[in-house]
C-alpha cells in the first residue's frame, strides 16, 4: 500500500527562538502531499507547562502524543509523520513497533543524538530527549511502554555531530552504531549498518538538520558539515529497499518566512519521496 502522511505541526519539543515556525514549516509541507493520503493532527495552541517532569511544555506534548496516536490507528497505510519537531517521532516508533518491537531498526539522521534524559538535558527541550524516549526513558506518557520500546542494539546513528555528555555516555555504554557524513556517500555502508543489528523492519527518520546549511535554509538548529540531500536520498532508497519500512518521520524544518519555505520544499520533497519509496 501506499504512504499515509500524518502531519503534525507541533512546536512545544523546541526551545529554539524559531520553534514556532516548526509549525509553520509542517503546514508549508502539507500543502504538497496528497489530500486523499493526509491526516493533519490538531496540535494545542498553548505552550503548555513542565508538571514537575523537566521536560518543558510536557502538557502540551503529551496531548499531542495522545491525538498522534490515535490519529495513526488503523490507517491501513505505511505513515510517514511531518513535522513539526523531532518530538513527533515517539508516537510515530510506537505505532511502528506495534508490539513487535524486536524485530524493529531504528535508523535516525540527525545532527543530534536527541539521547537526553530530563535529568542531563542542559535545555528541558523534548526534541533533544525523544530518542531516549524511544529507548523507554524519560517522562511518563512520552516514554515508549514495554512492547513499543526499541532496545539501544537496534538504533543506528547517521550524521550526528553535536553531542552532549550524558549522551556520549549513552552511546558509549551501549556500543551504539554510528555512520558519519563521511560515509553517506556509500550508501551499503548504511544498509550494512542497518543490517547489522539484526532487524527484519526499519523506521527511518530525518531530522533536516542533518543537511548541511548550504543545502537548506529553514533550520533551527543549523550545523556545518552536514550531508549533501543527493546523498541522504541514495541511502534511504537503499536502505528501505533492503528492508521494509515500518514507518518514518521527517522533522526540524522551520522557515524564516512563507517565501523562504518556497525555496526547501523540493529538497525536503525528495526526502519524502524517498521515504514513501519504501511504504508497501
């Protein structure tokens, strides 16, 4: 079958000075994909509130978790999520995982490991803990359950190069798998990454900072060094055409202005492309 796309133009994960236009650049997205194939998740208008939790706006991102999930019940589609920010991608591992957590990869290209805890984040930003939460770590309610959780064997990093210390203990502790920019050019390199932990089905996601700046304007948290787009659509196309693609999300496109958004959208297009090359 074909891609559903569930677009969620959701905010509340970012800290950054742009994390409203987060919701600007998920709604610029939406207006490209296909209407019959699109579900757009409301997303609370407030900021919402910590709640104790160390985890800035839980309120709102919890109820985003919660209308996320029932929005991807039953869609008798592979869903690509479209953020928004990285903090999408929790509900969108869970409906991947859908019980059979053990036989899912985890393959997330972003400048970020996104591994914080509330405890070690140096910001309370969701985005920068929703990895962590995948692993089934952190605040209750955005945590992933028994069932939905992805153990740190089945997650390989791509193009992360900013990495805070609680994170690079993580990462370090479990021995978890990274491919550097460097290697993007190879696309098997990827493929064999992925392979290697033992999954039979693979979620992708695509933080766009993992793009070098001179490729995309509209980032809030732009990174040198980044992957060329040619290279990050060879490699998902490789790597979904090895395995089957359980779901995806892309995430972190936050234009400066409606006209500015104009000029990303056929870069993040061919990354969605390549997603959905996958959906079956």
């Amino acid at each position: 079958m074909p891609a559903a796309f569930v677009v969620v133009p959701e905010w509340q994960g970012s800290v950054s000075a742009r994390a409203m236009s987060h919701a600007d650049g998920a709604h610029a997205i939406s207006g490209d994909l296909p209407s019959a194939a699109t579900v757009v998740v409301d997303v609370p208008v407030e900021a919402g509130d910590a709640l104790g939790t160390g985890v800035q706006r839980y309120s709102a991102l919890r109820r985003v978790n919660e209308r996320m999930r029932e929005a991807m019940r039953g869609l008798g589609r592979t869903p690509i999520a479209v953020g928004g920010d990285c903090g999408i991608a929790s509900a969108s591992v869970a409906n991947a995982a859908a019980g059979d957590a053990d036989s899912l990869a985890v393959l997330w290209l972003d400048a970020h490991p996104d591994l914080n805890t509330p405890e070690s984040s140096p910001s309370g930003a969701f985005n920068g803990m929703v990895l962590r939460s995948i692993l089934g770590e952190g605040a209750d309610g955005l945590a992933l359950a028994d069932g939905e959780r992805i153990a740190p064997s089945r997650l390989v990093l791509g193009g992360v190069r900013a990495v805070d210390d609680g994170e690079q203990s993580f990462i370090d502790e479990h021995g978890v798998a990274m491919v550097g920019v460097d290697r993007f050019g190879d696309a098997q390199a990827v493929v064999d990454a992925v392979v290697a932990t033992g999954a039979t089905r693979v979620y992708v996601h695509i933080d766009l900072d993992v793009l070098d700046p001179s490729a995309i304007a509209g980032l809030s948290y732009p990174l040198p060094f980044g992957a060329d787009p040619d290279d990050v659509v060879a490699l998902v196309r490789a790597v979904v055409g090895r395995l089957p693609l359980a779901g995806a999300s892309i995430a972190g496109f936050a234009p400066a202005s409606p006209d500015a958004a104009l000029d990303d959208l056929p870069t993040i297009l061919r990354l969605i492309g390549a997603l959905a090359s996958g959906a079956s």
